[in-house]
C-alpha cells in the first residue's frame, strides 16, 4: 500500500512538471518573469505572448491531461471485459463511427452544398465536433444493443471490429469522391490534435471529462469480478450482461466525447494500461483505475510537448508522437514482467 501512494504521488508531481514544462517551453520563447505575470493575471507588455498561454499552451494542457486519463481509463475498461491485451478504445468502431459523421461534415456536405461545414470557420468547427460525437454515440448505441443479443464476448468483439471496417470502408468512398481539399481537411483531423480546443469548447469539454471519469469508478467492483471470467462475476453475483452494457456505454462515451473535440488519438488507450500494470504490478481496479489515468494524463502532456517542441513549425500530428514516445516504454515494460515472471 505505500508503494502505491507513492507511485500515485510521484504521478501527481511528474504531472505537475509536465504541466509548467508545457506551459514555459514552446516554439516561441517567452521570458518566464512574464508567463508567471500573465498566469496570475498580471498580464504582459506583449499581447501576442499572452494569448499564446491562455489561448493556446494553456487550453493544451488541460486537454492533455483529461484526454490522456479518458483514453486511458476506457482502455483499461476495453482490455478487462474482453480479456485481450491488445483492446483499446477503438476496437469496437466506435472511434471509426466518429470519424465517419466527420467525413459525412468534411467530405460529403461539400459535395451536396457546394460548401464543405468545415470550412465556415467556428460554426464548422462546432459541426464536425457534434458529428463525430453523433458518430459515435450511434456505432455505440449500435454495440450496445447488438451486446444484449449475443453472450459471447469473442462474438462481440469480432460484430465491433467489422463495423469499424464497415464504417472505414465508406470513408475511404466517400475520400474517392471528394475534392483533393476536402480529403486533406479530413486527413490533418485524422492526425489528432491536442491544440483544436479552445475558449468555451475547452472548458465544456473539461467539465464533461471530469464527470465522466468519477463516474467510471463506479464500475471498479463489477471490472474486479470480471477479470477471473463471466462464469466467476456471475457466481458473486454480478449481473454480466447489464455490468458489460455500462462498461461499454462508459468507454464508448468517453471516446466518444474525446475524438469529437481532438481526433481519434490512437495507442494512448492501448498501452498506458499495460504501463500502469507495469508499474503498480496489480489487476486490482481500485488502485488500477486512477494509476491508469494518472499514467496517461502524463503521456498525453509528454506527447504535447514533443509535437509542439522548439525547431518545429506548428505541430507534429499526436498520433505519430504518442506511437514513436509510447511504444519504446510498453516494450520494455513488457520485457522487464516477463523476465520477472520467469525469476
């Protein structure tokens, strides 16, 4: 136990570095006299300095970390009820749904208005986020309702991958169809990016993110029961099926609400459980869940940082940053529970 608060301690400050790394390193150097001035509300002498910290490196942060802990939490929810190490957010095309209702604004509206939504600025912004969310709400409406006419976790997951394939399939038409512009508008928010929300759009999308996340702790008992089997959980008494309906309305809700605002940020999901695994070597939800957001609230700011990192003109696509900074740690990681096991 007090290895634990001190892992989650070490989180909590490796996060609070992060944070004012973020916040101080840029591809714009800005003196820290001032960017300490304008985070008390002092101010600056330079207004172009104060609205790159509160519009722009500041509102990154935040949704760094709430997307990172989401991303990560619902992968953890994802890889416990199918039992599969290679489960993450998206494997049930939920993220695949979102993108389709974004390729429906982006790609098709063009084609049928003359005017693509998404580029009619705040209002095309405001569209695509409430078609990725539409999107994806009905794949997982869709899961859920596919979850209560079959019992098998493996059929499930095979329904939810298809119709990840399904739904890309219709993307890649619809990118057949389309103008070289509209494709290229799709593919840059295909990249995910921490850096697209701002002003009231990053403050709803906090609020609904630190809702979200507390209530995913109330599944820890039924994910706890559900490690050993169905067979297992349903012998203690918990009800398998409604248990799996709310796991999966969590997860898919929270990447859901995340692609909507940041793109489909792929691996976070994936990996950051087994880092989190690998640090606190326990299955036990309660210390695992929060462990899991912690974990990849860090990465997310870790990733930030990179993709906007001094040197570089604009941003680098999360995407590729969260595999190149990722995949190196889980490996060992990985490497080092395995040569364990074996001593």
């Amino acid at each position: 136990m007090r290895r634990t608060l001190s892992l989650m301690m070490a989180l909590v400050v490796a996060i609070l570095v992060m944070v004012i790394v973020n916040l101080f390193i840029g591809s714009v150097r800005i003196p820290v006299a001032d960017i300490c001035r304008i985070l008390i509300g002092q101010g600056s002498e330079s207004e172009i300095w104060t609205n790159i910290i509160l519009s722009s490196r500041l509102p990154q942060v935040l949704t760094a970390i709430v997307a990172g802990a989401g991303l990560a939490v619902s992968g953890l929810m994802m890889q416990t009820i199918f039992h599969n190490p290679l489960a993450g957010p998206s494997i049930l095309g939920i993220s695949n749904g979102a993108s389709l209702g974004v390729a429906f604004v982006v790609l098709l509206s063009g084609q049928l208005g003359g005017v693509a939504l998404s580029s009619l600025g705040y209002l095309g912004d405001a569209a695509v986020s409430v078609a990725a969310i539409i999107g994806a709400l009905a794949v997982m409406m869709l899961i859920v309702w596919i979850s209560g006419k079959v019992r098998g976790n493996v059929t499930l997951l095979i329904i939810g991958v298809m119709i990840g394939y399904l739904a890309t399939a219709i993307i890649g038409v619809l990118k057949f169809l389309s103008p070289e512009e509209d494709v290229k508008a799709f593919v840059v928010w295909g990249l995910g990016s921490f850096s697209r929300v701002s002003g009231d759009e990053m403050i709803l999308f906090v609020v609904l993110m630190c809702i979200l996340l507390p209530l995913s702790f109330l599944l820890v008992k039924p994910l706890n029961a559900m490690l050993l089997g169905d067979r297992y959980a349903a012998n203690l008494g918990v009800n398998v099926k409604r248990a799996r309906t709310w796991i999966i309305i969590c997860s898919g809700t929270l990447v859901a609400i995340v692609t909507a605002y940041c793109g489909p940020i792929m691996f976070i999901g994936m990996a950051v459980p087994h880092l989190a695994r690998g640090l606190f070597r326990t299955s036990d939800h309660w210390r695992l869940m929060p462990a899991t957001a912690l974990c990849g609230a860090v990465l997310a700011l870790i990733c930030n940082l990179i993709a906007r990192a001094p040197g570089f003109e604009g941003a680098m696509p999360v995407n590729s940053v969260t595999a190149l900074v990722g995949a190196p740690i889980i490996i060992y990681v990985l490497f080092r529970r395995r040569k364990t096991s074996y001593e």
